[in-house]
C-alpha cells in the first residue's frame, strides 16, 4: 500500500469583499499563523503550509490525528476571520518537499474536491474526504458540531477551553487566572467545555483509526 498523506486546504469566506489595505492586512495574518502552526506541529508535518494564492493556503500532514488541535489553532491565529477547509487523505505522487507546493496525487484532489464542497455547502469546521465512506461522514459530523460549539464561545471562554485541552486541572487553571476552582467550574460547566472535550477526543480517535486503515473509496 502506498504511503498515506493527508492535505489541508483553506481560504477565508468573504475575503474577496475586502480592500485592497484590508486584504493585505490578512494575508500578513494569515503568512504569521501558519508560520506558527508549522513550528507547533513540526513533528507532523510533512510539508510546511503556505499561502499558495491570493487568501487560500495548504499544507501537508504525516499525521492527522493532531487536526483538532491544528485546526483551533488556525481559528485561534485567525480569529476575526471565517475559515473553509478542505481536508483529503491519500498518496503523493510528486514530492513531499519542504512546502507543499508543486505535488500532486489523491491526497490534494481529496482535499480540492472537499474545499469545493464545503464552498457549495456552506458547511464550516472542516470537510474530510478520502478516509473512507463512513468515516468522512463520522469525521464530518464531528466537524461541524464542534465547530458550532466554538463559534459561539467568548474569547474567555476559548481561552480556558484551551487550557482545558492542554491537560490543565481545573486546580492548576484556576491558580493560574487568579480565581477560585469553583468559579473555574462554573465557567467550563456553562460554556459546555467538558462536553467539548469528550467530543474532540472522539474526533481524534477517529482520525486516528481512519488513517491507519486501509484506504477505501
């Protein structure tokens, strides 16, 4: 069997409505974030994301299971921006090289096709194609009940979802912020934090037995 890879593409909605000033701006957004996210998740990528053309960027990933925590973080980087991405698992013909730029194979028109379906659909969070039937509609359905979730949270309420994420105790966020394990609690109860987490963990089992089986159609 030939070496699985999975592509990542993404463009911001709306971009195209910008000035000129305005646009110029996210793209230095944009080049910053993904300078982050290739120095973060390093040890899994396996080609370093870039902007390839005007707001819409890629990259290429040896191991998918970090996708929950690299796709926040894209949020996180981003944050005044709503992101489509387009995400496809299969081989590379050409490359990997040290960008993910100039390859070709299943892995990107994956990717391609599912970043054209979640512009037609309007379906936000990531769209997963190539994992096999069942598990792109397990790992879609993931992906936009938590993208749902996150998109209604405050910057506070992230922010400590983050720390939650982190393997941070209640304990140990609460002597960190100042406030009390109650008032810790209390905010990650409201916010539906732990219900988030379960979740997420399901996601990345998934993406973990999805990409270590056989590829199917």
């Amino acid at each position: 069997m030939e070496r699985q890879f999975v592509g990542l593409i993404g463009d911001v909605v709306g971009s195209r409505r910008l000035g000129a000033s305005a646009r110029d701006d996210l793209q230095g957004q944009i080049r910053r974030s993904l300078e982050e996210i290739n120095e973060r998740f390093s040890s899994s990528v396996a080609a370093k994301f870039l902007i390839t053309i005007g707001d819409e960027f890629q990259g290429l990933l040896q191991d998918p299971a970090v996708l929950p925590e690299l796709i926040r973080a894209l949020e996180m980087g981003l944050p005044n921006t709503v992101l489509r991405l387009g995400i496809g698992r299969g081989a590379i013909h050409t490359g990997p090289a040290e960008y993910a730029i100039g390859m070709d194979g299943p892995a990107w028109h994956a990717a391609r096709e599912a970043l054209t379906q979640a512009r037609a659909g309007r379906r936000l969070g990531g769209v997963f194609m190539g994992f096999g039937e069942s598990e792109d509609r397990i790992l879609n359905g993931f992906a936009r009940v938590l993208h749902h979730i996150r998109s209604r949270l405050t910057e506070k309420q992230r922010e400590l979802l983050e720390a939650l994420l982190e393997n941070g105790t209640q304990s140990r966020i609460a002597a960190r912020t100042g406030v009390t394990k109650q008032a810790v609690s209390k905010q990650a109860a409201s916010a539906g934090l732990d219900a988030y987490r379960e979740g997420e963990g399901g996601w990345k089992l998934t993406l973990v037995r999805a990409s270590t089986a056989s590829p199917r159609p």
